[in-house]
C-alpha cells in the first residue's frame, strides 16, 4: 500500500477538540493530523454530541451539514442520521447527529451511571459509519477502529447494515486504549444489529458469558488489533490485566501490537503556552518557579522555597491508584511537602480529598472538577506528578510532565513504565521514579526519594532537562501507525 495514495477514516467515539473525556480524545485529535501531514489521507468520523455544537458557538471551529442524511436500521426501526462536517487542522471531520441519541450533556453517562440506552446510541454511530462509507463513493484503504464503540464496524463492513451483505474491501485495524470498557449489553438486543440469524450463538465472536460484547467483536473481527503501549499489549493477555478477553487476545492470529502516545507538542509547549503565568523552556527554568509561586497562591497555600510542590490531576477512580495515595496519605503529609490535585470522579473519593483539605490546609488543596488551561497550570508549577495507576494502558500525564520538567513518579504498569526511565535504576538516563510494587510503601518510598532529590539543585535541573528533552511527540508513534496500516 502506498501510504501517499492510501485512505484511512479513523473512528472514535470523542475528539479534540470537539469532545472529550479522556486520552482517547487526544489520540484522535493528534494521531490523524500527523498521518495527514506525512501524506496520507485520513478523515475522522464521530458522534454530533451537545458538546460539540457547543464548542461550535465558541469559536473555536465551524461545522456545516452535508447533504447526506441516511436512514439507520436498528432491528425494525428506521431512524434518521444527519451527516455533518468540518475542517479543522487540515483534517476532515465527519459527525453523526441525531438528537435523540446525543444532543445529551455527557458523553456516555450520569454522574451516577451510564446511560441505559448506550447499546443503541452507539450501534446507530457505527451502521451511520459504514452507511457514510457507501454513501461517499470513496472507497477507504484502512478504517481504524477505536475501543467498544467502534466493535461492530468490522461485522457491519463485512455484512452489511441490514445484514445483506456488502462488498467492501476495507481493512481493519481495532486499538484498544482501555481493556475495561468492552461494551457489553443483554444477548435480548442482538435483534437491533440486523445482522443474519437470531440467535447469540450463531455469534461466537460476540458472546461473552451469555451477553454481548462489543469489543470482543471488534478484536475478533478485525484484520488487526493494536493497543497504545507495548506492555500493555503484553500485560492483557494474562489474567490480571485481561478483563476476561485474556483468552481471545492470546488467540489472535496475529500478535496484538504494542505503539506508545504521543502528545501535541505545540498544544503541550511550556515555552508558548498561553495558559501560564510565565513560560520557560530547559535551557532558561527560571519561568517554571513563577509557575509555582502562582499555583500555590491560585490554590491557597504559602510558597515556601524549600518545600517541594507534588501533584496530581486524574480521575478519582480506583484504577488511578487514588486508594494508594489515601492509604500513604498520612505519612506523606508528615514529609515537608506540599500537594495540590485536579479531579473528579467517584463521589466517595471526591468527599475524601476534600477531607484531605479540610486536615492539612496548609500543605494540600484541591479542585473537584476539570479546567484544562488549570491543567496545564499544574503540570507548570509541580515539581513531582504522582501517577500511581493500578493499570494504565498508556497515559498521557507523564509525557506531559516530562515536556514540562515535572518529574513523574509512575507505578510499573502498561505505558508508565514504557515512558518513564528509573533513576534509582539508571542514574544517567533516568527520567522519574518508578515504583517496585502496588503499595502505598512503594509509593511512599518514592516519594522520599524525590524529596531528596528536591534539594540537590544541581541534579534536580539535569535531570528535569533531560525529561523536556525527550521526544513525546506524535511523529515517531504516527511512523508505526503507517507501517501497521501497510502490513494490511
């Protein structure tokens, strides 16, 4: 395949910067940008949610509907799919609207669960997807897939929307970027995909322990299945990290391919970012002190020039390793530190750092909640990010870090432990501190070592130089999308 004459679409369920709620949205804001700008063709396509027309009023780009409008099938239901569009960073857009299915504040759920028709909303997305493909009359090379709201595409490519069959000649290439989510619905909704016969069983590829799943389809359905670091790739085909697809993972007939995040080094750039109170780059660090000093008066706490700024932005979910941090919590506030944290998520964890602040006023604070240009802010002003993930397919946090001399301590799992070199393992080429175990010792014992760290001066700017000078960028990770798409 001539990668210069080759089409891709790449699909996924959220965007930058249209919509998001995680790392996937960063994949799919980067990855098709840099595969366009070393000569492929890649067009995104995604659901037209509230938020995207949202963003729309504020200007930061301008979608038109197209003349497409199709009709979906979902079991014996017809249901209307208009298609819009926009160019933005030199890429093409696509978006499915209906208003029924997405004109919703959230993306997936309520803040206290999912919405409960998450099956059909996203079954709707993936027949509009295949229906826009028959509908442009520009046959793709490669459609990328992405996570359970992509899994049908490959059935649906090969049979069809109403299950009669197609003749398409796409590839498929499936990434996981989070082994957890599978989208699994009741075996009583497989009449809605319209594919041929009724019955589960007839579907293999699809059952899971008598229910649908839609990411097993996609894993098994798939020409090629790609994950976003190499030890992941390793990691979920073993019980402990296979969520119960162990199995099928170890069964492929080709090996799942391991390709590390980028990240936008234009939007993630501490010499020109907007979002700081004073911009500074390796050679000239003096900026990244007033960073912190502006920090710590943004969350209310004292500077003091001795004391070292730990932080922490996530969501309060248990994979985030927020049960590690509770359970050292009390130790490390003993340590001369401060720690100031961005987040959300879990109502119990949400009311536990706030207990936090209410504790140690004058070492922790915290904002419940998101504010990206804050964000960015904090990855400034810290001088170590604390990233203790149970599981983490990938992350992003650290590289940010790492751009902006904020020294990550990760656990030793999936894409942390790919992107963070050891410095109590190797001392000239280590970038952060990488835990020797899940526990709150190992991260305490971390957490001493980069105190320590703080006050050796001289080492401290070294070893933050080297970080902001590793290449994060999407260039090298886009090269291996390229090969992966032409070994199809």
């Amino acid at each position: 395949m001539d990668s210069h004459n080759s089409r891709v679409l790449f699909v996924s369920s959220e965007s930058r910067p249209f919509a998001s709620t995680g790392g996937l949205s960063d994949v799919a804001d980067a990855l098709p940008v840099e595969l366009n700008r070393k000569g492929l063709r890649v067009e995104r396509i995604m659901p037209l949610f509230r938020a995207v027309v949202d963003g729309q009023k504020k200007g930061g780009y301008s979608i038109h509907r197209t003349p497409h409008t199709l009709v979906i099938p979902l079991g014996m239901e017809l249901i209307p799919a208009d298609i819009y569009a926009c160019e933005h960073q030199n890429t093409l857009t696509y978006f499915v609207g209906n208003e029924e299915f997405f004109d919703r504040k959230e993306l997936y759920a309520l803040p206290h669960r999912e919405y409960r028709d998450n099956f059909e909303r996203f079954l709707f997305f993936q027949k509009a997807v295949v229906a826009l493909i028959d509908g442009l009359g520009r046959p793709y090379d490669v459609v990328h897939c992405n996570d359970w709201q992509c899994g049908l595409i490959p059935a649906l490519l090969e049979k069809g929307i109403n299950g009669t069959g197609r003749d398409g000649q796409e590839k498929t290439l499936m990434t996981i970027h989070n082994l957890a989510y599978q989208g699994v619905a009741e075996a009583t909704k497989l009449f809605l995909t319209n594919l041929p016969g009724n019955t589960l069983d007839q579907y293999p590829e699809l059952e899971f322990y008598g229910k649908l799943n839609q990411l097993k389809a996609g894993l098994v359905g798939a020409d090629r299945v790609s994950t976003v670091s190499p030890t992941y790739a390793r990691e979920i085909e073993t019980e402990s990290f296979g969520c119960g697809l162990e199995g099928v993972l170890k069964g492929l007939d080709t090996p799942v391919k391991g390709i590390v995040n980028g990240v936008n080094v234009e939007q993630w750039n501490p010499e020109t970012d907007p979002a700081l109170p004073a911009n500074y780059t390796a050679k000239a660090l003096s900026g990244k002190e007033q960073c912190k000093q502006a920090l710590l008066k943004e969350f209310g706490l004292s500077y003091h020039k001795e004391l070292p700024l730990f932080v922490l932005i996530s969501r309060l979910v248990s994979q985030k390793g927020v049960d590690l941090i509770s359970q050292a919590m009390e130790n490390m506030m003993q340590l001369p530190l401060q720690f100031v944290l961005l987040g959300s998520g879990q109502e119990e964890y949400q009311n536990m750092v706030l207990s936090w602040q209410e504790r140690w006023p004058e070492n922790f604070s915290c904002f419940i909640g998101y504010d990206a240009d804050l964000s960015h802010r904090i990855e400034a002003g810290g001088d170590f990010f604390l990233m203790p993930s149970v599981f983490e397919p990938c992350g992003l946090n650290q590289l940010y870090s790492l751009r902006y001399g904020t020294l990550p301590i990760v656990n030793r799992v999936g894409g942390l432990v790919d992107t963070v070199q050891d410095l109590r393992l190797d001392a000239s080429h280590g970038t952060g501190f990488v835990m020797s175990a899940t526990s709150p010792e190992s991260l305490l014992e971390c957490v001493r070592e980069a105190t320590s760290l703080f006050h050796d001066k001289k080492r401290l700017r070294t070893v933050r130089q080297r970080g902001m000078n590793q290449d994060v960028s999407w260039a090298n990770c886009a090269g291996e999308y390229i090969e992966l798409y032409n070994s199809l």
